[in-house]
C-alpha cells in the first residue's frame, strides 16, 4: 500500500528490512546499543561487526531518542538506532516516547540529507506495544512530520519513507491503521 503526502511517499510492505535499499534503515534498539534479538540482532548480523564498534563509541541513547551509525555490510548506507518504549500499561508515556522515537528518527535522517528511509514496526515485538495503537502513532507521526516539515520554508528532502512489516497480519494492521489516518484527514 503506497499513498503520497506533500512529495513525500510513504509506503507499507511486507518483508526484512536488512534487504532495504533505502539510504538509512531504522533500528529498533535497546539504551545501552547492545543489539539484542528481534530486528536489532537480524540488523547486526547482517551489518557486521563495524555497526556495534560505532554503537559502543556512542554509547547509549535514550528512550525516544535516535543515533546514527553507517549500515556497515547493509546495502543501506545508514542506520538510525531508535529506542522505543517498554510498553507497560499505557500510562508511562509510552505513547509520548513512541512518538519521540520516530519523529527524532526523521529529524536526523533530514540532518543527514538522507532521501529514503525504511522503519520497522518499533515496539511491538519483545517490548510489548500493542500493534494496533503502535501503528497509528507511527503513521501519525510519519504524517505530521511530512505535513510540518513540507509546509515550512525547506522542503523535506525525504522523498520516500517506508514501513518494512515483519509478518502479513503486522502489514495489514498497518495498512487498516492508514486507511483510517487518511480519511479522516
Ligand atoms: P522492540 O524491542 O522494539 O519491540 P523487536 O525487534 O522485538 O523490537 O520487534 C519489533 C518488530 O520488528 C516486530 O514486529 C518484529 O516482528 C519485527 N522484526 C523482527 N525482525 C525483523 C526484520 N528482519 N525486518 C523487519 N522487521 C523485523
């Protein structure tokens, strides 16, 4: 499923995002950038080892904060380490910090003057965020930063933007989520 915001494409599909040939693809990271399982531990196998060599000289990010490595072995030539939050009932901002993850991942991707970027769904996996809410925060978000950024004097540079699904039910949850978000704008 493809929709256009501004000059912005923003894109759903199904698939691994180590394949993604966007200029940066988005980590789903732990604080301490120690890889881990999940898509962390699939970026960092395929990346090979110089990704976590800059990870350690970063040393931590926040939650809701976002760092930049090169993609190492990765046909991407960036990756964007994000920390979700751990969901745990909803009323620990996690709403709030979801958010934060990706709008601070965009902002330092347009820093970069990066042109493409893929994330994965963050926060669904081991840390809980039900997916349904997660994916209307993320395309949320996505929108607003397109919307705000293109309405500003300097045009977004990000032509496309992407959300890589690790499964056919997570996609469709995404796709349900964006149906919904472009209606009602
Ligand atoms: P978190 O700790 O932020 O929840 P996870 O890696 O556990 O991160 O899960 C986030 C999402 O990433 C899950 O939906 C999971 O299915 C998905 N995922 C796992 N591996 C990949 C991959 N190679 N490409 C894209 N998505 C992936």
């Amino acid at each position: 499923m493809e929709t256009k915001i501004n000059s912005t494409i923003l894109s759903l599909i199904k698939g691994d995002i180590t394949n993604e040939e966007t200029d940066a693809i988005v980590n789903a990271a732990n604080s301490r950038l120690a890889g881990g399982g999940g898509v962390d531990g699939a970026i960092h196998r395929a990346g090979g080892p110089k990704i976590m060599e800059e990870c350690r000289k970063i040393g931590s990010c926040p939650t809701g904060g976002a760092v930049i490595t090169t993609g190492g072995n990765l046909k991407a030539k960036y990756v964007i380490h994000t920390v979700g939050p751990v969901y745990r009932d909803g009323k620990n901002r996690e709403a709030e910090l979801l958010s934060s993850a990706y709008r601070k991942s965009l902002e330092l991707a347009v820093s970069k003057g990066i042109k493409s970027i893929a994330f994965p769904s963050i926060s669904t996996g081991a840390y809980g965020y039900p997916i349904d809410e997660a994916a209307e925060i993320a395309l949320k978000t996505v929108i607003d930063f397109i919307q705000t950024k293109v309405g500003a004097r300097h045009a977004v540079p990000l032509q496309i933007i992407r959300f890589v699904l690790f499964s056919e039910r997570d996609l469709k949850v995404y796709e349900g989520a964006l149906k919904k978000i472009t209606q009602i704008n």
